[in-house]
C-alpha cells in the first residue's frame, strides 16, 4: 500500500496554509481507542512517581518518532524537507491524537525538559553544535516543540508558550505551523486507521519483559495496534544498545528502545 503526504517540511520553510487546528482527522476517536489499554502510571496522573512519568513521556515521543521512520520507509511517503524534522512533526500530531489533554501538556514540559538538558550538558562540556547532524539541535527542537504544541490548541495552552519561553515572533506562526502538521500527518494516520485494529506493530526481543519500560512500550504498542494498520509486520525491540538511544532498522524493520536511553532519562529526571 503506498500513500502520498502532500505536505511535510520544517516549519519555518512551509507555505502558509490557514486550517482548523483539528485538520487531519478526529483525536476524540484516537484516545477512545487507546483508552482500553492505559500503561502504568498514566490511569492516575496525580499520584504517578514523576521519574516514572517523565521516562514514560519521553519514551513515548521517541517511539512516536521512530514509528515516523517507519511509515516514510513502508508506505514509501514523499518527505519534502530533512526526514527528521518531519518526524518530530509525526511525533507531536501522534501525541495530540492519542493523548487526552492533560497528558499531552505533561508530556510537552517532560519532553522540553530533555531538550534543555541536552542543550545545557552540551555547554557545560564545551562541545560545539553538532551543526552537520541530520537531526535538530536539542534547542531547535525545543523551540519546535514548544511552538507545535502551543499551535495545536492556542486558547487553552497559553501556558505552554509562556512557560517555555517562546517569542512572540515564533508565536504569532504556530496554529498554522501545527495545522500544516496535522493536515499532512493526518492524512497518512486516516488512511492506515482504515481496517484497524491491527497488529503489524510486534514486540520481539526483550532485556525485560517485566521491566517498567518495556510494559510501557508495550502498551503503547498495543494502543497503536488498536488504531493503526500497516502492510508490514515492524518488530518493536527494547534491549541494551551500548548508547543512549533510539533507532529504526529498515532492513530486519525494527524499531528499537535501547535501555541505556530509559536510564539515561531516569538519572535526568532525578
């Protein structure tokens, strides 16, 4: 199955298109599905362990992330732009669709703060920018993730701007930079919603299959199962990578959580 998405690029380099903040399909419908299979520590958000929730955040934007990979690889999408900028994009229209409010604002805070300290361990050691690096910097991504999830929903995550810093040059940009995300994205998420559920998404290997963040991940693959079908089976592995990291395999199509990154994330929120 191939699908065509019409419009992915970064941000400050997309034509200007004025759309509904809900353009690309109905969230509601995404979270009543996903609503069945809550993951520890999301059923009562006020008595979480906030280490635990700042992990599961973090995990899930980069599982988003990684799953951008993998639709660009197996439905073959035209990316007009840096593949990684599209698929923070990916990330952050998946999390608007597939969380209810409360948690995408907690999500945003949790996953802005990695950026910062990315950013903020890159000046305490001295290093310069990676500025060839096919992905952002920590700081760019902060800033985009700020402004989409500004953009997604303007009147009631106000907040969210002012908390996080963002010019009110870069404001004045974001509900139609996140409408064009969610257009774009939203396309390609309607067209594979279509036979749901599915069950392409498969966990494979495992360091733990009792570990918290391997029943987070796969639980969150079941979520994504329960509202999403693919052509192709895509292995989903959380195991020892030798880094903190993520990465999506297109060869064997495997989705791997390396659990230095959970770690990793875990120290950082400490």
């Amino acid at each position: 199955m191939r699908l065509t998405l019409p419009l992915i690029a970064l941000p400050l380099f997309a034509s200007a298109v004025a759309l509904p903040a809900t353009a690309g399909g109905s969230k509601g419908d995404y979270v009543a599905a996903r609503a069945e299979n809550v993951a520890p520590g999301r059923a009562t958000a006020q008595h979480e362990d906030p280490v635990q929730r700042f992990v599961e955040s973090n995990i899930t934007e980069t599982l988003y992330h990684e799953f951008g990979h993998v639709l660009i690889d197996v439905l073959e999408l035209p990316v007009f732009g840096p593949e990684e900028f599209a698929v923070d994009l990916f990330a952050i229209v998946l999390m608007n669709r597939m969380h209810d409010e409360d948690t995408v604002v907690r999500m945003t805070y949790d996953v802005a703060a990695a950026y910062d300290a990315g950013t903020l361990k890159e000046g305490d050691a001295g290093d310069a920018p990676a500025l060839w690096d096919v992905h952002g910097l920590d700081r760019q991504r902060y800033y985009n993730l700020a402004c989409l999830m500004y953009g997604a929903d303007p009147d009631a995550r106000e907040d969210i701007a002012t908390d996080l810093g963002l010019p009110q040059a870069r404001i004045e940009t974001c509900q139609e930079e996140y409408a064009r995300a969610a257009r774009a994205w939203g396309e390609v998420l309607d067209g594979i919603a279509v036979g749901a559920p599915g069950d392409a998404l498969k966990m494979d290997w495992m360091l733990d299959a009792e570990s918290p963040v391997t029943q987070y991940v796969a639980a969150e693959v079941a979520r994504l199962n329960a509202v999403l079908t693919l052509p192709e089976e895509i292995a989903v592995s959380v195991i020892p990578c030798g880094e903190a990291n993520a990465f999506y395999d297109p060869g064997p199509r495997e989705i791997l959580i390396c659990t230095e990154m959970a770690a990793q994330l875990a120290e950082l929120a400490r």
